[in-house]
C-alpha cells in the first residue's frame, strides 16, 4: 500500500476535491492548500514527501517558488499543473527542477501512477541555468498530442540522446529539432542543418565529413564538414530516409566511435555532437527494401518522437492562425483577424501541407487581402477543394476518400511493374485507414474512448482492441 504525504496546491476548489479523494483511496495523507504561501511554509518546515501544485496562484507564481523550494529540499519531487498548456510551460517547468509537468484537464490515473514512481524512485533534476526565454515560443498548440510533445522534450533538454522525429513534410520536425537545441545544455554551440534529399548522393559523405584537397575532381581546397561545423552542438539530419548505403555505413561508425575521417583524409577526427535525425518516411519499411541499415537505425531510434499531422490536432488551428498572423503584422503587413466561420472552415480542410500549408495561406491572405477581418467567402477563393466548402455532403466525402483510395493503389500497384503485389493487400490498405480514422476520432473526443467509439459507431471493446493492434497512442484528459 503507498504511503507518504502529499501537498497539494491549487486556487480551484473542484481540482483540490478531486485530487484529494484520488489521493486518499490511493492510501496517501493529503494537504490541502489554495495559495502559495502555505504551500511555502509547508515545505520550509519539512512537512510533505510530495507537491502536487498549479502554476498560477493568487498570491505568488509557483515558479518564482520552485527554485526556492528545490534550494532548500533538492529531494522533494514537485509535479507542476498548468492550463496554460505551451511549450514555453513544459520548458519553464523542466528549467525550475520540476519532476514532472501536467497540462490540465489531467489523466487521474497517470497522476497516481506518476506520484508513486517519484516516491519510489526519487530523482533530482538541475536547473537549467538560462535567461527566461520570454513569450516567443517555437512551438504553438495545447492540443493533447502536443501537450506531450512538449513533455518528452522538456525531459531530453538535459540530456544528449539521439533523438529520431518523424512526421509528414510541413508538420515542423525542423522547429522540434531547433527546440532542442536552443533549451538544451548544448545552446551555446552551434546548431547546424543537412538535408540529405537537397544534396546529390555522390557528395552527401563531403557535406558530412569534410574532403581533403584533391579527394575528388574539383576538391581544389580542404573543405571541413558539417559534424566539424557543428561540434560542441546539435547536428540536425533531415529527411535521413534518403541518406545513401555508403554513407549510412560513415554515420554508423560515427555513432558507435565517436570519431570519423575526412573524405581522402586518414587521420581519425574526434567529434561532439548531438544528433537528432527526421524523416517522412516509414524507414522500418526501408529496411525491408535493403534501403536503410537496421543497425543505423535502432542507433538513431534511441528516443522516438512522432509529429501528428495537422487534421489530427485541429484544436491548435485557432493558436496557429494567431500566431502567424502576429508574425507577418511584425514583418510589416496589415494586422488581420478571423471570424469564426471561417476557422470553422479551416477544421475542416485536410492540410494535405500541414502546418506550413497553414502559415503559407495565413501570410498569402496578410498580403494579398485588404480586409480587416477574413470571412469565410474570403477563404473560400483561396481553398479550393470541395470538401472543405461541403464537408457535411456525405457524397462528395465518398467521392474524395475513393479517389484517394484509387490514388494510393495506384502508386502501389506501380511498384510492382507487373508483378502481383504480395499477398494481404485487403489488411493492409485496411490498416492505412483505420490507423489515421481512430486516431482522428480519439483526437476529436480528447482520448475519450467511449465518446471515441459512439463517433465511429463501434462497440468500446473493438474499439480498445483496433487501439491495442494499431499501437495508437492515446492521450487522455481528465473526464
């Protein structure tokens, strides 16, 4: 049975009532507090093994406490609960020596579950010792998947594993990199990117590691490479999908070594740096095609982080808009805002371009619009495809996902010339539907499964099945 006490602070009388019943049919002792100043002297007297605690207090912003707290008692893992769900939070956080941040609504039992593997596992965890970033953020959402985007990154800030992101073109894999970057230990280096699908196969290996004078026609000079370039950083690898097998073969030495050579050079070359690798692509599926080395890639999967596309977090198209309007009204264009017919519009186009697709047409209608205000008419002239303007017709859907469907056999038959594909094509087109339909509806309830499975018009137990088979993460709120 758990055992220790817990100090919870929170100006919302319903977030404390129901904490405290958790906690205690948990077998925990709980104390209850609205400020912060209680939760203060508290802490100073040495009473409590654990703080539950929300970021805004009446009297006093908790992260102005938390380093004082941690001061005092290194060992007293605190939990941090915020509604203000931004990257910057989860950051902030992180830098104060927080154990762990929660965005509000929560999940009571991955409250519970984390409350025990603090109390049993203590951990202290340093301040990152960096100026307050102030209010611009690389990152903009507070929906559930990005909430735990800003998790996972605000747990790698202080470490130097090899990060692998993977998401669609346009999802912002390269601002996920920069993020970790600039909020990391290694900020003060440099941060240098190569994307492997920009350069010609038969110079990736110079642009990696350098070339030395007359290691090929036209190397009139000795060129350093971008792992010299970023030492003492972060080397950002993008689109590593497209990365030849000879030079898959140098980046794996580097991994395992920690030193590589030059092309034409001899002599081993020691390097420091963090390596963080994207894709669009599905690489275990290159590795079946004896396109991508296995060992290369269980080197750079070392902590996987997913990008969801953006028709799976709608909810964060409201910030987007805002945000890149902000952005173009400081380059100089006229300041504009949106009415809600129009948002409405954009939930429901499909971003076939994601989020980039979305900034390009916010600054397309900041450039080209006199209008003050965007109205739904206006954004009708810029998106054309006819399921944005007539969603709710349940023809010109089917029309569209056939079309799709057609598409996407069509590529796939093409890859075959004129070979019959192997056998099991029924389950798998099946699964490429199923996987982004669940996940879409387990988006749209916040990672209710019940309200999930009325959506689909599924029973809850196939539901939790499809979920279990598919490996779909689910982000739960607190219901």
């Amino acid at each position: 049975m758990p055992t220790g006490t817990i100090l919870v602070a929170d100006d919302d009388a319903a977030i404390r009532t129901v904490l405290n019943q958790a906690l205690s049919r948990a077998g925990y002792t709980v104390r209850l507090t609205s400020n912060a100043s209680t939760l203060w002297r508290w802490v100073s007297s040495g009473d409590g093994d654990l703080v539950i605690t929300d970021v805004v207090m009446p009297d006093e912003n908790i992260f102005d406490v938390l380093p004082r707290m941690k001061k005092m008692r290194p060992e007293l893992p605190v939990l941090v609960m915020s509604a203000q769900n931004t990257f910057m939070t989860a950051i902030k956080a992180s830098e104060k020596g927080a154990y762990e941040y929660l965005p509000k609504p929560f999940d009571l039992k991955e409250l519970t579950n984390i409350v025990q593997r603090a109390l049993e596992e203590p951990k202290k965890r340093p301040a990152l010792d960096m100026e307050d970033a102030g209010e611009g953020m690389p990152l903009v959402g507070r929906s559930p998947a990005m909430q735990e985007i800003y998790r996972i990154l605000a747990r790698l800030m202080q470490t130097d594993l090899t990060v692998m992101i993977n998401g669609e073109s346009g999802t912002g894999k390269e601002l996920v990199a920069r993020a970790l970057h600039d909020y990391g230990k290694r900020r003060n280096g440099p941060f240098v990117a190569i994307n492997m699908a920009a350069i010609p196969r038969d110079l990736i290996e110079a642009e990696l590691f350098g070339h030395e004078k007359g290691a090929f026609t036209g190397a009139q000079n000795r060129s350093s490479g971008r792992f010299e370039q970023a030492d003492g950083g972060t080397l950002f690898l993008d689109e590593i999908g497209d990365m030849p097998m000879e030079a898959q073969t140098r980046l794996l030495r580097v991994l395992q070594q920690g030193e590589y050579t030059t092309v034409g050079g001899r002599t081993p070359i020691k390097t420091d740096v963090r390596i963080v690798a994207a894709t669009n692509k599905d690489l275990r599926h290159l590795i079946n095609q004896g396109l991508f080395r296995e060992d290369l890639y269980f080197r750079l999967n070392v902590v996987p982080i997913r990008l969801p596309p953006l028709r799976e977090r709608v909810e964060d198209i409201p910030d987007l808009v805002r945000h890149f309007f902000s952005l173009v009204e400081k380059e100089g264009l006229q300041a504009k805002q949106i009415d809600q017919s129009a948002l409405n519009m954009l939930r429901r186009y499909r971003w076939p371009g994601n989020v980039r697709e979305l900034e390009n047409l916010v600054r397309r209608l900041a450039a080209l619009y006199p209008q003050d205000i965007i109205s739904e008419s206006l954004l009708d002239q810029e998106l054309s495809q006819p399921s944005v303007s007539s969603a709710s017709e349940e023809s010109n859907e089917s029309v569209n996902l056939g079309g799709s469907v057609e598409k996407y056999l069509t590529g796939y038959f093409d890859t075959f010339g004129e070979a019959l594909p192997p056998p099991g094509l029924y389950h798998r087109i099946l699964r490429e539907v199923e996987y982004p339909l669940i996940s879409a509806a387990l988006a749209a309830t916040r990672g209710n499964q019940i309200k999930a499975a009325e959506l689909l018009g599924v029973n809850r137990n196939t539901l939790r099945k499809k979920i279990r088979d598919l490996d779909i993460q689910v982000m739960r709120s607190a219901r």
